[in-house]
C-alpha cells in the first residue's frame, strides 16, 4: 500500500512539473543569443520584453517588443499574437518571463522560449542590447 501511495505521488508531481512547462523550453542567455542570430532574418521569430517601459527604455534587447508583465492588458496582448509565430520572452532576471509561461500557454502558443537569466544575464556576457 505505501509503495503504491509513493507511485501515486511521484506520478503526480511529474505530471505537474511537465504540464507548466509544456509547450515552452527555459534557454540560457548564450542559447537565447544563438537563436536570435539564427533568426535574424525570420518574420515568424519575436523577441518579447515583459519588463516595464521604464526598464525597456534603459536598455532592451535588439528588435524586441515591450509587453508590459504588470499592465492590465498584459493577458489580453499575449492572447492576440500570432499563435503561429515563434516567441523568445526575456525579462530582467527570469522571473516575470517564467511566471509569463502560463499565459502563453493559455493563448494557444505553442512556440516559445523562456530566456532563464534574462537581461541582467545578458548584458553580464557583453551581448549588444539597444537604449532608447
């Protein structure tokens, strides 16, 4: 009986696990770096900044969109991209951009990259970023 109750627990916490991650795979900042130079020139590949426009606006990654994690449309933006398209979203440490997971998710995307680390790991390694 308690092998069957541990197999039960095991089976159900690996499925959690699995289920908040489906459809999205955690890069670092150097694999996030490769992808972006590989796509350099794909209109179906989008950078994504969740960080605030005050954060943006300081510095952000070269052709990334800002969508704001904290504004009330946030939910309502992400459903109206292109479920097609395939997404990198960065943030400045990697937490907004892991807690933005289910969100994509929810709208249906399919194709996306969370870049562990983010900006702060980012510009650690020296790679270019844009100020506006």
């Amino acid at each position: 009986m308690k092998k069957l109750l541990m197999v039960m627990i095991i089976t159900s916490f690996s499925t959690i696990l699995f289920c908040s991650e489906k459809n999205s795979v955690s890069i670092d900042a150097e694999k996030s770096k490769k992808m972006i130079d590989e796509n350099k020139n794909n209109k179906d590949f989008i950078i994504i900044d969740v960080r605030t426009p005050q954060e943006y606006s300081q510095g952000h990654i070269e052709n990334s969109i800002n969508i704001d994690f904290y504004a009330p449309d946030f939910q309502e933006k992400i459903s109206a991209l292109d479920r097609n398209k395939t997404y990198l979203v960065y943030c400045r440490s990697g937490n907004r951009s892991a807690q933005s997971i289910p969100v994509f998710q929810k709208a249906g995307i399919k194709n996306f990259f969370n870049m562990t680390g983010g900006f702060s790991d980012w510009v650690s390694r020296n790679f270019p970023f844009t100020v506006k």
